[in-house]
C-alpha cells in the first residue's frame, strides 16, 4: 500500500469556487452596480471634499441656526444680502486624500518602487552594511 504522494481524484476540482468565494463575488456585484448607479452624484461629492467643504448656516427669527441644504438656496442668499441675517460659514480643509484617490482613479495608480541609490563611494556603504550584518549575528 503506497503512501503519501499524489492521489487521483483528491482535493478540489480544478476550476470551481468555493461557497465563500462565490458570496464574496456576488457581494461584489451587488456594490458594483449600486456604486455605479450613483457614480455622478459621489464622483461629485469627492471632487467637492477634495477642493474642500463648505457649510453655510443661517440664523431664524428664533435664534436657531438651520444649515443651507440647497446650492439654490445659497445663490438666492448671496445675490439678496445675507448681510441682513446673523449667518454662520463653516469650512473644512481640502483633503489631499480625496485629491490622490480622484487621480489615482483617473489617470492610474502610480507605481511604488524603490529606487536604488548608486553612489561613488558604493563599497564604503557595503562595507558598512556588512559590519552591520555582523554585528546582529553577535
């Protein structure tokens, strides 16, 4: 009776997915089509945060202050004067994060490699590491 070694008809058929990796998929699918159903409108909101946020608030004859949900609403507000409502403006820095991610979409992720230095002096830096080297090895 042999023992070990490549057995015919063992393991996983060449070719089909596991339950999980099927769900995964399917999962995926599911964000895929919803994410690009409302592509515009969040492309939008990332270009907005990369450039940076606004928020404008405007006080009612109570003294509570209401956010300005509506870009009309705003244009109405700045072409009447808003200098005759107590109104408040906050803002929020631009995110280089959404700036780096809207290019890296656009244009490709670029890629991360390591440069390598050459230098004059390549064999005193050699040296040196391996001084390094046997020095950990103690």
């Amino acid at each position: 009776m042999a023992r070990g070694g490549k057995r015919p008809g063992a393991g996983h058929p060449r070719g089909k997915k596991h339950q999980n990796t099927l769900e995964k998929l399917s999962a995926r699918s599911i964000i895929r089509e919803r994410v690009t159903a409302a592509l515009e409108p969040l492309l939008q909101a990332q270009i907005v945060h990369s450039l940076g946020i606004g928020h404008l608030y405007t006080r009612d004859k109570h003294g509570k202050f209401t956010k300005i949900e509506s870009q009309t609403v705003v244009d109405h507000l700045l072409a009447t004067g808003i200098h005759e409502k107590d109104y408040w403006i906050f803002t929020k820095d631009p995110s280089v994060h959404a700036f780096s991610e809207l290019l890296s979409h656009a244009f490709g992720k670029p890629k991360e490699t390591l440069d390598v230095i050459h230098s004059a002096n390549e064999e005193q830096l050699l040296a040196i590491l391996n001084a390094w080297k046997d020095a950990q090895r103690l």
